[in-house]
C-alpha cells in the first residue's frame, strides 16, 4: 500500500465518525487533491473504502469496508498464492549460481504453501469461536 493510502486508511480508523468526506481528508492530511482523488480511486478499486452520501447532500463521505475483511483477507491469500508460484518459476530460472539465495527463496514458498493451507482451517476455527 502507498504511503497516502495508508495514511488516509488510517484517518478513517481513528476519526470518531469513521467517515470523511474527499474536503475533510485533503485538509486533515494536508495533500493535494489529486493525490487524495488517485489514491482513494485505488483504494475503492481494492475494495478497502467505499462511499456514501447522506441524504440532501452531493457530498461524499468515504469509510473503510470493515464488513469485508474475511473477503479482502481471501483475496490477499490469492495473491500469496500467486506470488509463490512466481517465486517458484525464478528458482527454476535462476540455476545453482547462489544456493544460500536459492535457500531463501524456497523457504518463502515453503512459507507461503504453509499459509495458503492453514489459512482456511484458522477462518474455520475463528467462524466456530464466534457462532
């Protein structure tokens, strides 16, 4: 995550109304507004933020998508996903030139393949915690 995105994600974590309008987070972040504008464009797309507008108002009031954790959280599993099999394809490429390095490498995949199964068992057991 950009280090804007991060910044706004973190005002709307820690503003009382856990909502601001594109005005309110320009001033509070004290930013321009096309970096405001491109970062919560990608943020929306990321299904991180979305907005809303109150009623008798064009105004827009951005707020973090907190009922969408376990999907954004998938998603995120995916692209580990992704990512080790991109990893495995360099270690193929790569050769026997730096075996330590290589070492590395397959033990973030090895990581990786760990967390993708143990992932769903922990949703599992946290979804029973709360039933």
């Amino acid at each position: 995550m950009q280090p804007l995105m991060g910044r706004i994600v973190g005002l709307l974590l820690v503003l009382d109304e856990a909502e601001a309008t594109f005005d309110e987070i320009v001033d509070y972040l004290n930013v321009s507004k096309s970096a405001v504008s491109n970062a919560l464009n990608i943020l929306q797309l990321q299904n991180h933020i979305a907005y809303k507008t109150k009623h008798g108002e064009r105004k827009r009031y951005f707020y973090i998508t907190m009922d969408r954790w376990e999907e954004a959280l998938e998603k995120e599993l995916c692209d580990i996903s992704e990512i080790s099999t991109f990893m495995k394809d360099v270690l193929k490429v790569r050769g026997d030139v730096k075996p330590e390095f290589n070492h590395h490498i397959q033990n973030l995949c090895s990581f990786m393949e760990f967390l993708k199964n143990k992932i769903p068992s922990l949703f599992n057991e946290f979804k029973k915690s709360k039933a």
